[in-house]
C-alpha cells in the first residue's frame, strides 16, 4: 500500500476545511477612494444593477434626494461612458438567525467612463456591527464617496 496516495487526499481535505473555517472568520474590510470633482457634477447617471435587490437603488436614491442632487436612473446595461459622471453598485445579501442583512457593498464613480471613485464595505463575520440598517449603510457609503465622510463608522 502506497502510503503517499493515502496522505494526499487526507492533506487536502485538510486544506478545505481550513480555508473553509477562514472563509467564516473573514474580518471587515473597508476601501475608500473618493471621486474628486463628483459634487460638481450637474447631473448623475444611476445605472440599475438587475443582480441587486432594488433596496440597494432606493438607498441611493433616497441619498440624492437628501442631498438636492440631480440624478437620472439609467437600465443596466448602460455604459459608464453614456454620461459625464455614472454611479454603479453592487450588494450582497445574507441571512443569519432569521435576520436579512447588507454583508457586502460596491459603489463605484466613474467619469467619461473612467472610473474615479469606489468605496468597498465587506463585512466581517465576527463584526459586531453586520446588522446596521443597509440604508444607513450606503448612505454612509455615499457620503463617504463624496468626501463628506473620511471613513466609515457604523452604527451600534
């Protein structure tokens, strides 16, 4: 019997469980890059993200109305060049005990096309504070990606 065909197996499961364990245990990361110039924009395209349930869009929404800031919603497949400034997002769901909440956000700023701007939440399994609102949220999120906030701080 070969006893290194019998350890390889037994070393990659191994290897899938941990990184498995790990995939639970990720921590919160946090990018931020706000998009200079964005405030000046006289108009904002908001392209719809057809993958992303529609609260995502309403926060925003909600956020340039807050703000007194123009906007025009744009379908899906629109290009991030059909505008001089274009907001595009992505979020992520999950449920835990029975709880439905924003684990991960994307929003990104681009200008003529190019992107200028993002701000990334992934939140951490261990984080206290995975259950804030995910209106407050993105609204935090878009604040920040105007540059009217320097870094995120959660609700407790």
């Amino acid at each position: 019997m070969n006893v290194c065909a019998m350890t390889a197996p037994r070393i990659m499961a191994i290897g899938l469980l941990c990184l498995l364990m790990l995939a639970g245990c990720r921590k919160t990361v946090m990018i931020h890059d706000p998009a200079e110039g964005i405030s000046t924009a006289p108009v904002m395209c908001l392209v719809e993200n057809a993958n992303t349930p529609a609260g995502f869009l309403h926060a925003i929404e909600g956020w340039f109305e807050k703000q007194d800031i123009a906007y025009e919603l744009k379908p899906h497949h629109t290009e991030t060049d059909s505008c001089e400034w274009t907001i595009t997002y992505t979020g992520w769901w999950e449920w835990e005990n029975d709880t439905y909440y924003l684990s991960d956000a994307e929003i990104f700023a681009h200008r003529n096309g190019v992107q200028v701007g993002r701000e990334t939440l992934l939140m951490g399994r261990s984080d206290k504070t995975r259950f804030e609102d995910g209106e407050q949220r993105i609204h935090k999120l878009m604040d920040m990606l105007y540059g009217r906030a320097l870094h995120y701080t959660p609700t407790e």
